[in-house]
C-alpha cells in the first residue's frame, strides 16, 4: 500500500528531532539574516541582540517582531526590493509580488534554492491531500506575479503529475478543458471553484457528473476551511476540497490532511510557528492567538518573527493520520486586520460567510459597512440564484437576516440584489467595502 506521506522521517518525527532540526536552522536563519541583511542587522542591533544570543528555539521571543507594514515602508523608502535581501541579487532566480488588498504590493525574490522550499512544501501537501504522480493536475490560478499559479503548478509538477497549464486561459475554456481532457486535480480559489459551477451550470453543465475531478485545492482566501463553502465546492464537482493557507512572504504554510479530522498541520520544518495572545506570550494547547511565523529556508529575504495577522487555535488533539507537525484547528479562524467593531460588537467577514453559505440559492454576497442615521450598519447584499422566484427570494432574505442576526449579535440589513450582478474572482475575491470614513477599526 503506498504511504499517506509523502516525507514520513519529517511528517513523523519526533518532537526532540523536529526541535533539534528547527534549533539548526533557526541559529543559522539568524546568523544570516544578521551578516547579510542591512534591514536585519539594524533591527537586531536596535534590540541588542547578536546571533550569538539565539541559542535555543526559546530565544526566538527575545528577537523583534517583523511586520508587513515595515516592509512595506522598507521597499518605498528603498525601491524596488528595500534592503532586507540578503543575497546578491545575481544569485536571485524569482520575484512574486503579494496581492496587496490594500496599497502596493510587496515583492518578494527567491534563490534556487528557496524557490525549491517553497514549492516543495506545497508538494508535500498536495500529497497529504491524495494528489499522485498518475494525477492530471490543473492550476486555475491568475497567470502574472502572483505566486498562488506558480507554486500549484510547481508542486503538482514536483510530484510527477501532468500538468495542464491555464493561468491566461478564460472561465470558459477552463471548463471546456475540464470537460475535454482527463483532469483529475483542481486549484484555486474558494471563490473561483464557485464561480465555475456556476458558469458551468448556466450552459446546462454538471462538472459534478461530466468530469473527472476527484479533488479540490484551495488557496488565497479561508473558503475552504469554512465547512459551508467546503461542502458547495464539494457538491459542485463530485470530488474532497481541501485548503491551503499560505503567505508569498513566508511559505505555503499548512495544510488539511485525507484524514480530514478538521486540522490544519504546519510544514515547521520550513517555518517555525508561535501563537501568541494579545500580550504577545505563547499560548498553550487548545489557546488562540495570533500566528507568528519565523522562515527556517529562505535566505534571499529571510523573515523572523512575522506577524502574519492571522488568528489561529492551538489543536489540543493528535490527528488520526499520524502526522507529528504542529497543527491548528480550523485553520485560519478570522483576520485580525479584517476585524470591524459595529456599535460594540465585533464582526470579522469570515463568520458572515459562515452565516449565509449554508444558504441554498446565494450565488454570491458582498459585505458593505456603512453609516445610516449617524450609527453604524452593515449590509449584506445577495446576489441569489436565478432559479429563485420572488417570493423565495424573500424568503431566503429573512432567513438571512434571522441568521445573521443570532449568529453576529447584531442586526443587519439584507439586501436581494439582481441574479449575476455582484462581482467574481478567478483571484482573491474583495467582498467587503467599508464606505465609513471614520471607522473605530
């Protein structure tokens, strides 16, 4: 029978091993980090702090956070790549850029070698998802400087797969390709694998029943790790959907297993892992907090301590596959930088779309936050199915409000917009708007 693992001394080693492996890499990630790049040894001298002093995986907490705001500042104030590289830029082989949500993007550039890290640790978890060699793999990801395209394609590469590539293709030959040719394996994004079922259901297609897709990955956004957004996809095309969570900064970090047990495992052989309560100390098993991420391979633009911003619980439990790594529950709970407080109550985006998917008949949603009559108010706009009467759309919006009403803690206004006429994303879907100028967060 062949192995669930696809690296088994790693993905089952011993916490001592995995400690001594993580310690190794972590001294020499500092070390340098400190000789090679100007941005870091600044920040370390600025906390007195010599890679001399980094002698255990605990030492970690005595060196300085690193945030993406400071990267940010650091490429304006030193364009294009700032001066946290630590290679000669000879010796540089990629750049991917992030998705910047907000403002510039960051680029990010990668050796050979780091290159090799970051995709073959993305293998490593298309293999945890039952992705083999005799796979025919399509990565329906934006074809440009993104990395989500570059690194599925890599990775299914990496494992011997046969690769269909589509990144410049439209939504409609995707699906014809779908149709016409033995693809087993599919990535993209939560959203984008919505929105072809849906493009495929309005030409009278069942990508469930007319192709031979058996699993779903996905990436960019926490969809899939949403268990209503999990079972559409699921019910879409007749296959198991996992999520990958991952930062162009750091990795493609974690990753669901066939176990299917609700955990996320965390590749921390690529990169070291704290949770962190607000007052920034660890939390212990079953304790949320925010994700700190600290690279252990990169060595083009190392990065130690990064606030990922992302909100995360400790699993306090083994998964049944036997992996020994790390691993959250849930995976990515909320976005801390997401979070909007709504006359007191605290609203992340994610729990709305864990509210309306369980809905049958919402195509898609928008979230908008607004100010009426000098309070604050949220609207949940809904782009229903168009096989809905009038009066079940009604219907479903009252449903809606109920739900959302128990499931925030506050009111909200639902609004049934015209079938279709809400936006899609074949990239990170943006389906908040925020039209306050003032906001409280």
């Amino acid at each position: 029978m062949a192995s669930r693992y696809l690296e088994p001394r790693l993905e089952r080693s011993s916490r001592a091993e995995m400690t001594r492996l993580q310690t190794r890499r972590l001294r020499a990630e500092v070390q340098h980090a400190y000789a090679r790049s100007p941005f870091y040894r600044r920040k370390l001298k600025a906390a007195s702090i010599t890679p001399a002093a980094i002698r255990t995986l605990d030492d970690l907490r005595r060196l300085p956070f690193t945030t993406k705001d400071e990267l940010k500042d650091n490429q304006a104030a030193t364009p294009p790549w700032g001066d946290v590289l630590a290679v000669p830029f000879a010796d540089v082989l990629r750049v991917h850029l992030t998705s910047a949500t907000t403002g510039r993007p960051l680029a990010f550039l990668d050796t050979r070698e780091d290159w090799y890290g970051f995709y073959h640790s993305y293998a490593r978890s298309l293999y945890a998802y039952g992705v083999r060699k005799s796979d025919m793999v399509m990565a329906a990801f934006s074809y440009g400087p993104w990395i989500g395209y570059w690194s599925g394609f890599y990775a299914a590469q990496d494992l011997g797969c046969l690769v269909f590539p589509v990144g410049g293709l439209t939504t409609d030959a995707r699906i014809d390709a779908l149709l016409t040719y033995p693809i087993t394996v599919l990535g993209c994004t939560p959203s984008y694998a919505l929105f072809l079922a849906e493009t495929a259901a309005k030409k009278g297609i069942d990508l469930a029943t007319q192709t031979r897709v058996r699993i779903t990955w996905h990436t960019g956004e926490p969809g899939a790790s949403i268990p209503a957004t999990k079972a559409k996809i699921e019910a879409a095309f007749g296959a198991k959907a996992f999520d990958l969570p991952g930062l162009t900064e750091i990795a493609a970090w974690g990753f669901e297993c066939d176990a299917r047990a609700g955990l996320t495992h965390v590749h921390e052989d690529y990169c070291y892992p704290e949770v962190l309560d607000e007052q920034g100390r660890p939390v212990g098993p079953g304790g949320r907090g925010e994700l700190v991420l600290t690279s252990l391979y990169r060595k083009a633009m190392p990065l130690i301590r990064y606030r990922t911003r992302d909100l995360v619980q400790l699993a306090d439990r083994r998964c049944p596959c036997g992996r020994t790594l790390r691993a959250l529950e849930g995976g990515v709970l909320a976005r801390l930088d997401d979070m909007k407080k709504i006359r007191g109550v605290v609203v992340y985006p994610r729990r709305v779309e864990e509210l309306v998917r369980p809905h049958a008949g919402v195509d898609e949603f928008q979230i908008v936050f607004r100010r009426r009559e000098g309070l604050d108010d949220i609207l949940i706009r809904i782009d229903p199915s168009p096989s809905l009467s009038l009066a079940e759309r009604d219907g479903l919006g009252v449903r809606l409000a109920e739900d959302l009403r128990t499931g925030l803690g506050i009111r909200t206004t639902v609004e049934m917009a015209e079938p279709g006429s809400l936006p899609r994303w074949d990239h990170k879907a943006k389906r908040v708007k925020d039209e306050r100028t003032e906001v409280p967060f």
